[in-house]
C-alpha cells in the first residue's frame, strides 16, 4: 500500500473553510438564542400579555354593546381553540399572535309580554326566521330569568339567537310554587298541554307562523323537562345544560341533542356529568346527531364584571382586586373556592356592589367561571351552530 502524502493543494482549502466558518460563528451578531416568549395582543377584549411556547391563554370579548352581540375572532385565529366563542384558548405558538373581537349589529331586540292561558309569555319574532327556540328554565326559575339583565348570560344567548335567525317564545312552569316542570305524568304533562296552548295561540293571533320547526333550549331541570317535551313534540333539536335529561328517553329518542355541561357541576350530583355522557353515548350509538361538550373554568380579568348593569369597569376592577387581595381568586386569575359550597366571599365585595341586585349577577359569574351549576354564554355558537343543521 502506498503511504498517504501531505498534499498543500488538498488540505489547504480545506483548512482554510473551516477556519473561515469558526470565525464567522463566533463574530456573527444575528444570531441570538431560540426565542422562547412571545406576545398575544387582544383588541377589544382580554387576555393580552406575554406567553412562553405552549402555555394556554385565555381570551375574552368586552362586551358587546345594547344593539350588538359577539360575532367572531378575527386575525390569527388558527390558534384559536374555538374563534367564534367570545371566550376562548390557545396553546401560545412561536409566533407572536393577534386577534380582535367583532360584533354584529343588531336592531333592538325587546321582548313582547303577554299572558297566555294563565302563563307569562315573552316572545320576540323577528321579520325572517328559520325556526323558533322555546328555553326552559331550572327549578326554582321564570320566564323574566331569560328575558332581562337578571339572568345576563340566558338573555346575550337569547339575542345571539335572534340574531342568527330564529324567533324566541319564553314562558315557565304552571307550577309557581315550586317553579318546576312537570315530567312525572310524561305525556300528560300539564306544561307540555300548556305550551301547546301558548303555540297555538300564537299562530292564530299570526305571531308566528305554523309549520315553523321548534328548538329547544333547557337549563338543569329544564333540561329534564326539554328532553321529554322535545321527543313528544318531534323538536328539530334540542340543548341541554348542566343536566342529561331523563335516562330512559335515550333509549329510543330522535332527536339531535347537544349537552352543554359544566366542569366542577357536581356538588349537587357527582355523577352529572357521567349521567350525560351516557345519554350521549345511547345517542351516538344509534347514530342520532348529538354533540357532548364540557365548559373548563376559565380565570377571572378585572373587567369581568362590567357585563353587569350597574358596574363600569372602575367598578369591576374594584370588585376583582377586594377579590383577589382577600385570597378568592389566585395568581393565575382563578376563583380559589366552590361558589356553590360557599357565599363567604360576599363580604370582600365593595360596599357599593354589595347588594340585593348586584351580589347575585356577581355570584352568577362566579358560578360560570368556577364552572358550577349555572347557564352559559360560553357555548352560544356551538349550541346555534348544532341547530342550523337541523
């Protein structure tokens, strides 16, 4: 074997390279270490800050004005979890992210009152619409918790409906003692021959048109109630929140349901959430359209509370600091004990907010951001985009 010789003409550029890429390694001023933070601006709403690569961040709209209601996210919305919610996540991407809140305007929508067969009934009925969405209240509750600022998240539900295209009929249980719905008799439910009643004399005094589809919308034993009336009546679709209805309906129901249910909802009942399911999984097993959806809790901002009438936004930073200063909301903005097992926290509300009128607006959205047995806003696209498939 021959020996291997130095060879000027082969090793010198060679040498010659890799001193150059030394040199320029070490001089370039371009290259710095992997950024590992970026920033989530939010216009018109919350959430804005800085966020290393895969934190989840939440966002929330402001509210939307008296002749608006949320539209969607628009900007970088791919990393959205859900951009046509007025809240929503993302997991923070390498990039720097910018979103902006938009909102549709909308006429005045105002509730017609009448009494109708001994009930109270509100209705609104736009100009055009493609079906008819009857809520259902929880027990102990009324027609007025759906259509005025006392139940704030049931109303902006109701308008965001209304502007998506459907009239709304709102009444309660004949049952003002208790306020509940009668489902034990099944069939001959005296609420179910009551809303008959409401139906039909609407379509006679032309209100609303025959032959328009119905839709359903229930909150914790309204839900039970909606379930059953829902099947009786042939509803096109139904929403169920905080609840999964009558069990034994499952097995044999038609119609597409969508649960909407809370995470932390199991004071009352720690097996809410597990009953729903399996009222879903009967459906998705015969094939029946049904969506199956739980709400996380989410961190209280400063402005939160500016959804209630009353309380401008000096007023809910207020709140949230006399809040967060005695221990009920943590670092990370959540609430720190269960609203339902607890009303301790009322005494840290400021004076001026603590109140007969106010105090239970306030308690409501505590209720929803702990994620307890409360009805949301949360889900208004999901819940309207399930019924305009049917």
């Amino acid at each position: 074997m021959k020996p291997i010789l130095f060879s000027p003409t082969l090793y010198l550029p060679i040498l010659f390279l890799t001193l150059l890429f030394v040199s320029c390694k070490k001089s370039d001023p371009n290259l710095t270490p992997t950024q590992t933070v970026f920033t989530l601006t939010v216009s018109n709403g919350e959430g804005a800050g800085t966020y290393n690569v895969a934190d989840t961040a939440y966002i929330f709209s402001n509210p939307p004005g008296s002749t608006q209601v949320f539209d969607k996210w628009t900007g970088d919305v791919s990393a959205l979890q859900s951009p046509n919610e007025w809240r929503t996540t993302l997991k923070m991407p390498s990039s720097n992210v910018n979103v902006t809140a938009t909102y549709k305007t909308t006429p005045q929508i105002n509730f017609t009152n009448v009494v109708i067969n001994g009930s109270q009934v509100y209705y609104y009925v736009p100009a055009t619409y493609r079906g008819i969405i009857i809520p259902f209240h929880g027990a102990g509750g009324s027609a007025v918790g759906w259509t005025t600022t006392k139940g704030i998240d049931n109303l902006e539900f109701l308008r965001y409906a209304a502007v998506n295209g459907y009239a709304i009929i709102v009444t309660e249980s004949k049952d003002r003692v208790n306020k509940r719905w009668e489902t034990s008799t099944g069939t001959a439910s005296i609420d179910i021959a009551n809303i008959d009643a409401i139906i039909s004399s609407l379509q006679s005094s032309n209100i609303i048109v025959a032959g328009k589809p119905f839709y359903g919308v229930g909150m914790s034993q309204g839900s039970g109630f909606l379930s059953l009336i829902s099947n009786v009546k042939s509803y096109k679709a139904a929403a169920l929140y905080c609840l999964g209805g009558i069990d034994q309906i499952y097995d044999n129901t038609t119609v597409p349901t969508i649960w909407n249910m809370a995470k932390f909802d199991i004071t009352e009942d720690p097996n809410r959430l597990v009953t729903a399911n399996a009222n879903y999984q009967k459906l998705q097993t015969r094939t029946i359209p049904s969506a199956y959806y739980v709400n996380e809790p989410s961190p209280i901002f400063p402005n939160k509370f500016t959804i209630i009438p009353g309380i401008d936004a000096n007023g809910s930073i207020a709140i949230y600091n006399s809040l967060k200063n005695a221990g009920y909301i943590n670092a990370k903005g959540y609430f720190t004990i269960d609203p339902r097992v607890s009303s301790v926290w009322y005494s840290a509300v400021p004076s001026q907010y603590n109140n007969a009128t106010l105090i239970p607006m306030i308690d409501d959205q505590i209720y929803i951001s702990y994620t307890q047995h409360k009805f949301y806003k949360d889900s208004n696209f999901r819940t309207i985009e399930f019924f305009n498939r049917f």
